[in-house]
C-alpha cells in the first residue's frame, strides 16, 4: 500500500480560509485598491506567443536587482515568498536539522520545515508580542540550519531591528537566516543590502501587498552569490509564470502607484489604532498594512458581526499568544471611513461584554 513520509502524514496544515471572501476585503492583507493600471494594461496586451512558449524569467530578475541594488546572481524571481522559503529548507534541511520560528508568525514556515523533517523549534513572543530577541538567540544551537524571521511580522506587525537580525545571522554561522520583508514598503527599513557580505543572511520580498499582484504570485529571494548558486539547483526553471513576469516588469517603473498608495495606508493604519485607542480596545503598534487588536472572548461575533456588514476580518485567536485578537488590513481612504463606521456599530453592540484587557 502507498504510504506517505513521516514527516508529511505528522506536519501541520494550513487552511487559509478563503471560501465565501466576497465584500471589502480586510482579512488577507491584500492591496485594497488593486494593482497599477499600467499593469492592467500589459496584461491586456499578452499575446497568444507569449503564452505559448515558456517564461524567460532572467532578464526579469536583472531588473529586479537593479532595483534592490543588488547583482543579478544573487536575486531569484519565486513563485511568491511561499516558494522561497520552500527552497530554502529544501537546499537546507536534513530530517536531523533544527529550525528556529518566532511566534507567532506566518504557518508556511514550519509547515515547509516540518516537510522535510527537520524539528522546528519555536522562540515565543512575550505578552507585549514584540520580537523575542533573547529566546531566538538563546535557541540557537548546533543543529541550527534555518531561522526564519519575519520583519515586518504577521500577525502581530512588530519588527526585529537591523542590529537584531545581523546578531542572530552571526550568532548561527552554519544556518541559513530568512529575513521576511513582505511588508517591506510600510516599514522602509531592510538589511538586503547585507546580503552582499553576509555569508548566511537571505532576505524575501513579495509583490502580493503594495504592489497589489497576489492573484500572479511572484516575489524575490536574495541572497550570497554562492549560497544563491546553490538554491537555484532546487528552484524549477518556469515557477514564475510570463503573465506575472510580464506584469513585474512594469508594476516595477510605476513607483508613484506604489508611493500613493503606500501613503493612504500609512495614514489609514494611524486613522485605525487612533480609533481604537479612543475605545479603549488594546491594539499592537503596527509597520505593516494591518493592525492587530484584541476584542477578547467575544471575538467570533465580532468577526461575524462585520460579515454582516460586509466587512472580512482575520480572526487571529488561534495564533500562540494571541487569544481574542483580530487582524484588520489597512484600506485606502474611502475603506477606512466604511470600515470604522462599521466598527463603531459592531464595537457598541459588543461593549458590555467585551474583554478589553491586553
């Protein structure tokens, strides 16, 4: 009888719950306002040969490096970060190897771990669920292989500092170290350019937020120039699709689009936590486009209550450390003034029972 590996028949699953999203869409982090027209435009104009032959992604990435700054050998186009990360545990791990998630964090980390078989091992956020510098060091050991960190992270929006990062990169010479900067363009700090001289420092970016491309799934993996040459030996030639390499190569020239709309959510996301300051509903300081908040026991009807009003939410309870909280994604103007209208009529029918402390 055909039997799955150990590793796969024990690992967790992920379960996006993405059946039903239809209204205003606040519970995926996605952009709100769509992807540059311009990019509408080139996809219009694929032709039929485009699709016919396979994707050419080379070129794409020599314009991608341009615009981190980094050599062309040490940037590869993925299919999303999902499959950066996934490339990574395949170049790196044996079922023998240990890996390093901070918690709460992004499931596909340790499901992409787990599938090797390696052992993942878990530094947990503290109460205030701000970046567990210490217990991410003190975890560190020789069967260390891969730490992945998140920064911005989600759920909680948190960051780790550059000095961190580069801390725990030294610290762990012999594992790759996965710095997660998908929500790079709300924060505006990074260390890609420390890949360059660090020999075990990777970092990943995606197009799926700012740039508003989740549905074509592209992202970018940078790293060493010879750890790079290595986890090209596992990446699969064509997993960038030429529609979404078509569309990179201008959402890339449309900085104004991504500007513009980078800005409305800086000012939503400050418009949300004033917000919820005023209600006294305890929320943690964000650098990404969500907020994470904590509703407390009711949080099931809170989310439910805004479905009602057309209004998705991410129901983040589940997540270590974070009973009773709910992500809400940051919208342009006019989605922030629905869904904090939305807001003060559902947070007014849940008041009286509300759990309002952190």
């Amino acid at each position: 009888m055909l039997s799955v590996r150990q590793a796969v028949l024990h690992m967790h699953e992920y379960h996006p719950p993405l059946a039903g999203r239809h209204g205003l869409r606040l519970d995926f982090n996605e952009n709100t306002e769509g992807c540059s027209p311009r990019v509408l435009e080139r996809v219009h104009q694929i032709t039929a040969e485009e699709l016919t032959r396979y994707p050419e992604r080379e070129p794409l990435e020599a314009v991608a490096a341009v615009h981190l700054g980094l050599p062309a050998e040490q940037v590869l186009l993925t299919n999303g970060v999902d499959e950066a990360v996934h490339l990574l545990c395949e170049a790196y791990l044996e079922p023998s190897d240990e890996v390093i998630v901070v918690t709460p964090t992004f499931g596909m980390y340790e499901i992409f771990a787990e599938a090797t078989g390696a052992n993942v091992v878990r530094a947990q956020c503290n109460g205030d669920l701000c970046f567990p510098f210490d217990q991410a060091l003190a975890a560190i050991t020789p069967s260390t292989k891969l730490i992945a960190i998140a920064s911005p992270n989600n759920p909680t929006g948190g960051v780790a500092s550059g000095e961190q990062l580069l801390a725990i990169a030294a610290a762990a010479p012999n594992a790759a170290v996965l710095v997660d900067e998908a929500y790079y363009e709300f924060h505006g700090k990074t260390v890609i350019s420390d890949v360059v001289r660090d020999p075990n420092l990777f970092v990943a970016r995606t197009f799926s937020k700012a740039y508003g491309l989740a549905g074509l799934r592209i992202g970018i993996l940078a790293g060493p120039r010879e750890q790079m040459a290595m986890v090209r030996r596992v990446s699969s030639p064509y997993s960038v699709n030429a529609v979404a390499l078509a569309a990179l190569s201008v959402a890339l020239e449309d900085k104004t689009f991504v500007a513009n709309y980078v800005a409305q959510v800086l000012d939503g996301r400050e418009r949300l936590q004033h917000y919820l300051s005023q209600q006294g509903i305890p929320w943690w300081p964000s650098e990404a486009n969500f907020v994470l908040m904590k509703i407390g026991e009711r949080h099931r009807e809170f989310v439910t209550a805004m479905r009602q009003r057309g209004i998705l939410v991410r129901d983040r309870s589940a997540d270590p450390g974070c009973d009773g909280c709910v992500r809400i994604t940051i919208g342009g103007v006019e989605q922030m003034d629905r869904l904090l209208a939305a807001l003060c009529e559902v947070l007014a029918e849940l008041k009286p029972s509300t759990e309002v402390q952190a």
